[in-house]
C-alpha cells in the first residue's frame, strides 16, 4: 500500500553527459541554448517504486542519456509543487513552473530554485501545503580529467603541489593545507599502490576543481576496483600502529568530509571543506 516516485541520474562532467531512469516522477526541465524544455515530455515516465515487484516484469525502468555541458540546467521537483491550491480553491496553473523558468532562465541554479520558491508562494498566499516540495536547481561545469602515469611519482608529486598551490590562491588556512596534503598524497598513492598493482604501464586519471571554500577530486585507477561496500572502515584511532598497512581508508575517511566510490570501487571521489 507504499510507494515512492524516483529520479535518479548520474553526471559525467568529463563526458558531459547525463545518465538516468524514472521511476513514476515528475520530468526535470532543462534549459539549454535559451530554450527550455521538459525532458521526456511525451514519455513513459515508469512505474513508482513498490508499487509492482520489478522481477515480474521486463525492462521496467529504461536507462536514458543525453548531452549535458557546460552552462546546460536542469530543475527537478516534486509533485508538491505543481498540487498546490491557490486562495480560491483552485490548484495553481499547470504551466507556472514552466512560464517562471522561462522569464529567469537566465540567473544563477540558487537565483533560479530561489524565485520559483518566491513564485509559488506568491500563488499560493496564505493556503496551507497540499503537499510537501522540494525543487533542485543544477548546472553542468567543466571537469577536465587529466592522464598520469603510474610509474612517474615526479609528476605526480607535481600536480599534488599544484592543487595545493590553487588551494593557497583560494586563502585556504595553512593548517588545512597541511591536512589536505596528506590526505591528497595518501589518495594518489593508494590509487598507484593497489589499483595500478601490476598495471604500472598504464595511467591513472585524476581531476580536481577548487572553489572558494570547497575542493573536490576524482582518482581513476586502471584497476579492477574492490567491494567497499562490505569493507570494514575502522576509525582511525582504531588502526593498531605496529602493522604496516591498514590506514589508508580510515585516513581519507577522517581527512576528507566526504569519500564516495563508483559501484566498481576504482572511481574515488574526494570532498574538503574550509
């Protein structure tokens, strides 16, 4: 008798593409070139989750990819957003979000979530939510990926002062640096060290973007990857100190705010804060 609606997606900004699949949600609009659209208008939007068992059909959620650049948006929301009752009884126009959108298609993702908040508030006065809302507003950057050899530490050693570098042009404090060394050091050498194990000809591809406050990094490795999900994350505190391995993930876990890896474990993703 419970059932969830889902959109999921995955980015891949080195691509600039956009994978994902629906599960009974509302399409996302995108704006691209001046135009806005809603993605898979005229589509089959899938079965919500729960409702059936998905191993009693075929093909019940069809992947779907699509470009998604530099400068391209896209708006996600629930369906509290558009079943939302005006002061005269009536639901709000079918076509605000799309009308909103297209006036202010122009502005910063946070401008743009931040007016069509403004808007429905507008339109729907003092009427109590029909429905709870959530909008996300997303915009594709560039990403650039860069090759490395795996058997060259001098160029590595390289790009590890340079992300620090850009980081010190950013004003990150001299103690974060420090931190953000060690962890960025400990990642690039994990990736070499286990996920180019017997794979030392080959690259290893790694990107960062850093931003005022924040500095995020993806490590590639040739590797065949490991399960994650079932490794045992002891703290760092936890690591006995007479043993020659074992601190590398509790290290990462405890430097950075946040650690993700691909399904396969040989994608990592860094997150650091200030």
């Amino acid at each position: 008798d419970f059932y969830a609606t889902a959109w999921y997606g995955v980015f891949d900004l080195n691509k600039g593409k956009l994978k994902y699949t629906n599960a009974g949600h509302l399409n996302p609009y995108i704006i691209r070139n001046g135009e806005v659209i809603q993605l898979d208008a005229n589509e089959d939007c899938g079965i919500p989750l729960g409702l059936i068992n998905p191993k009693d059909l075929e093909e019940v959620y069809i992947a779907r990819e699509i470009d998604f650049a530099q400068g391209d948006k896209m708006v996600l929301f629930t369906d509290g957003v558009l079943d939302q009752k005006m002061p005269d009884g009536h639901f709000v126009p079918k076509d605000w979000m799309y009308n909103t959108i297209t006036k202010i298609q122009d502005k910063d993702v946070k401008e743009i979530t931040f007016e069509l908040n403004e808007t429905l508030n507008t339109l729907s006065g003092a009427t109590p939510l029909s429905d709870d809302r959530l909008m996300i507003s997303l915009e594709g950057v560039s990403f650039a990926i860069n090759e490395f050899p795996c058997n060259d530490p001098v160029k590595l050693n390289e790009l590890i002062d340079l992300i620090i570098n850009e980081c010190v042009e950013q004003n990150m404090p001299r103690e974060k640096q420090i931190i953000l060394r060690l962890g960025v050091t400990e990642a690039v050498s994990n990736a070499v060290r286990h996920g180019s194990k017997d794979r030392q000809d080959e690259m290893i591809r790694i990107g960062y973007k850093i931003n005022k406050g924040s500095f995020k990094m993806t490590i590639v490795d040739p590797g065949p990857g490991f399960n994650w999900q079932v490794y045992n994350y002891t703290a760092i505190d936890d690591v006995l100190v007479d043993e020659e391995g074992g601190r590398g993930i509790p290290l990462l876990l405890e430097i950075f705010d946040k650690v993700t890896w691909n399904y396969l474990g040989n994608h990592l993703g860094l997150f650091f804060y200030w």
